[in-house]
C-alpha cells in the first residue's frame, strides 16, 4: 500500500518531466507501481475535468431543453458551437432522463389480434436505385396482423387509384381477407375527420365492399396501434433495399414480391413459427377473395394536341391524325393506358413511369408528312399511267427533266388530262413525245391546237 504522500510525490517528480526509470530508482519503487500510480493520477484529473463539464452543462440544460423542444441532436449542437463542449448524444439524454427532464418512458402493452380479425396498411418513402437514379418511391405494406404475413409492392406516387390497385394484388398475395384494416388518418382513404371520427371516401368505400372489409382510422398520434406494419418498413429499408439496384419498376416489384414471399417462410422468434405456417392456421378465419373482381382504372378526358398527342404525367402519347382537337376518354390501368372515341379503343400504350417529359414513337399512329405527299404523286402518277401506255413513256421522260420528286408536272398533267378531250390529249402526248417537248405549257398549246382544228371547224361564211 502506498501512501499519499509518496504518490504525490511520484506525480510531482513527473510532472517536473522525471523518467520512470529515474523516479523507480530514487523511491526504490518498480516501474509498473509507477506507471500504475501515474495512470491513477490521469484518470482521477480526468474524472476531475469531467465532474466539472458535467456540472456546467447541467446548469444550461434545463433553458437548452426548452430552447431546442427537447430535441438532444440540436442541444448537442448549441453546446458545441456555442459552448465548446464536446459531449456525446446518448450521454444528453441520459442527463435528461436522470434530472427528469424529459418524461419517463411508460411500460408498452402487448396487442394479440384474434385469427382473421385484423390487417394493418400504411405507406412509407424509401429512397430507391432504379436504372443507376437515385429516385424517392412509395413503399406501400400490407401486413396481417395475427399471423405476420406481410406484402410490399413500390410506386412513384399514392393515390387513391394505386391504393385500389395495391390493396387488390395484396389480397390476392394473401389469399384471403382479415374483417378490418387499420389505417393512420391519410387523405388517401380518408374524406374527413380523425380516428373514431374519420369518414371513409365514398371510392374506398366501395371497394372494402367488394372484399368484404372496413378501413378503421387509429387515433391522431398513436401509430403504434399499427405497430407491426411500421416496424416491416425499417426492415425493407436496411434489408431489401440495402446493396440492390433495379433495372426498371417492374424489377423492382418483382423483387419486393420475391423478397416478401421469402420473409414469410422465414421462422420469427415472437411467433415461434414462420407467418405461412402461422397463415395456414389462420386461414380458416379469413373471408375468400370474390370470384369475380372489376378492373381498376382512372378514366380521365384529353383533348389531342396540334401534333396528335395526349399528354399524361408530363408525358406525350400518339393518336391517330383524324382526332386533332377531339376530346378523347382515356382509361388508365396499372401499366398501360387506352384511348377511347366513340367507344372504340383507338390507341393503347405502356406508361412510361422511368421518363420524364418524353414522346412515344408515333410510327404507327401517325403519317409522315412526307409520305403524304408520295401518296398525292403516285395517285396522279398511277391515273395516268393506267390510262395509256403512251402516257406512261412520256411521263418516264418528263420525270428525267423536272426538278425533285414531279409531283406538281403530274398533278398538272392530270388536270390536262381532265380538262380537254380524250382523243386530242392522246394526239397531243405523242406529238409532244416525238419531238422532244416536256413542258407542260407547250403540250397544253399543242393540246389547244388539236381541239381548235378538230373540233371547232366554223369554215368560210357564205355571203
């Protein structure tokens, strides 16, 4: 046992920069009996250094508490940059729990649902790699509450239409229906009201009907009472998420779909089982799925545009040219959107969810421009050549001597052939051919000529 007088003395012979060795062989004490004292004294000055920071921070952390809401993260903050103590966020809170600053935490209850008589959904953004973007998509969970079984499908936005198309593919996963599902306080199910006074929009209300099921609303603030769907999207953030990139939105659901399966023959501790065996036992509680199900869809009107497109979520899709300007019905389903006139499908495209102000090809809805006129020229083109072989020389000739594609020679042409008489057109075609004249205007004289000589011959009056 050493006394305090020697280790004040060993710290006081340190501290004046004596080595270990010198310091042993003057008090005749072992190194390691220095080295142990010395390490005391650091760690009693130490303990000193801390006692007095603690104090000071506990003196400001009742006004930082009120200042900061309570809020450890921002009192860590303040306490740094204004006070230059470096002091670690767990450590804050302890001092808040210990002073009763913040209030105690109550003992949570045990919830145990009966088979079949409860289904919890909520919604959640995670932030998803598709097609090497970093985009923020909706991660929509299913979960039955008795036997865990759990479905999870993602989606770049949540309506009321994706709702209607999730919960389906949901209760098609599960096989079956709890008698309610418990909800928090969204705008998406929800037309008004809160928790025991939350009125369910009239859209969802049909739809629990054809499933033979009620949302039920939990109070403002007590999301735990759907504790064991919030609890499946920590789990898909930093488990299915986490080292997985996707290709497309159908990948990524493919894959959602195959991890869910997987988790659910997976044994879990709180059920001593995995949720399929624990499904199969609830099974014989659940109401079956009905036999027939409508198709889901959004119907909205758009006029076609100048160009011969609608446009849907910032995208351009074709449409025949004949409806410029006309007001077309459109059905949107999951993947894919119709386009109705008069109740006849005129168009019909896969939405392109990974494009941003993009253009369908309209290759085939839409004439080219060109093309168009091709048409005007071989119509004209194909009357006369239809109509006698001589035609059809000439004009090989006429082609070789005229600017682009002729269409304006053989529309004029056309016209002559039209407009004059048969016969002194032929006649005229064939002069024209032997001597090498391909101007319109030229044949039209020689035309003229025919005609004046053949057929208006008025002759000498007689006096």
């Amino acid at each position: 046992m050493i006394s305090p007088q020697i280790r004040q003395t060993i710290l006081e012979m340190q501290a004046a920069g004596s080595s270990i060795r010198d310091i042993s062989r003057k008090l005749c004490l072992s190194r390691n009996t220095i080295r142990s004292v010395i390490r005391q004294g650091v760690e009693n000055k130490r303990a000193i250094a801390e006692s007095n920071i603690k104090q000071d921070v506990l003196k400001l952390l009742p006004d930082l508490f009120k200042r900061c809401c309570g809020n450890g993260v921002r009192i860590k903050e303040i306490l740094e940059e204004e006070y230059k103590h470096v002091i670690g966020y767990s450590t804050i809170t302890q001092w808040c729990r210990e002073y009763q600053l913040r209030e105690p935490t109550k003992r949570a209850g045990i919830y145990t649902p009966d088979p079949g008589a409860e289904m919890q959904h909520d919604t959640s953004p995670h932030q998803v790699i598709i097609a090497e973007k970093k985009i923020t998509a909706q991660c929509a969970s299913l979960v039955f509450a008795y036997s865990r079984k759990r479905f999870i499908q993602y989606c770049p936005r949540f309506t009321r239409f994706e709702a209607k198309i999730f919960l389906s593919e949901a209760l098609q996963f599960m096989d079956g229906v709890c008698q309610q599902c418990i909800i928090d306080n969204t705008s998406v199910i929800l037309s008004g009201g809160a928790g025991s006074d939350a009125e369910i929009s009239a859209e969802m209300e049909v739809f629990c009907r054809i499933y033979g099921f009620k949302f039920v609303a939990h109070a403002v603030f007590h999301a735990d009472r759907k504790a064991r769907v919030e609890r499946r999207f920590h789990h898909a953030e930093n488990n299915f998420l986490v080292g997985r990139t996707f290709s497309s939105w159908e990948d990524l659901n493919n894959q959602a779909r195959a991890w869910s399966e997987a988790g659910n023959n997976r044994i879990m501790r709180e059920l001593g089982m995995a949720p399929n065996a624990a499904g199969t036992q609830e099974k014989p509680f659940l109401k079956s799925l009905p036999t027939y199900v409508p198709p889901i869809y959004k119907l909205e009107d758009r006029i076609v545009d100048s160009q011969g497109y609608i446009h849907f979520d910032t995208n351009r899709y074709p449409v025949p040219d004949k409806l410029i300007n006309k007001t077309v019905e459109v059905y949107i389903y999951k993947n894919y959107l119709e386009v109705n006139y008069q109740h006849k499908i005129v168009a019909k495209h896969p939405i392109a969810f990974d494009k941003k102000y993009y253009r369908l090809p309209a290759d085939q809805y839409h004439q080219s421009l060109i093309q168009s006129r091709k048409k005007v020229m071989s119509e004209a083109e194909g009357l006369l050549r239809n109509d006698n072989e001589i035609i059809g020389q000439y004009i090989d000739e006429l082609k070789k001597r005229v600017r682009g594609r002729g269409i304006q020679a053989m529309q004029r042409l056309l016209n002559l052939m039209r407009l004059y008489p048969k016969e002194a057109f032929l006649k005229a075609v064939a002069q024209a051919k032997q001597y090498g004249l391909y101007d319109i205007n030229r044949l039209e004289t020689i035309i003229l000529q025919f005609v004046t000589n053949e057929f208006f011959q008025l002759g000498d009056e007689e006096v």
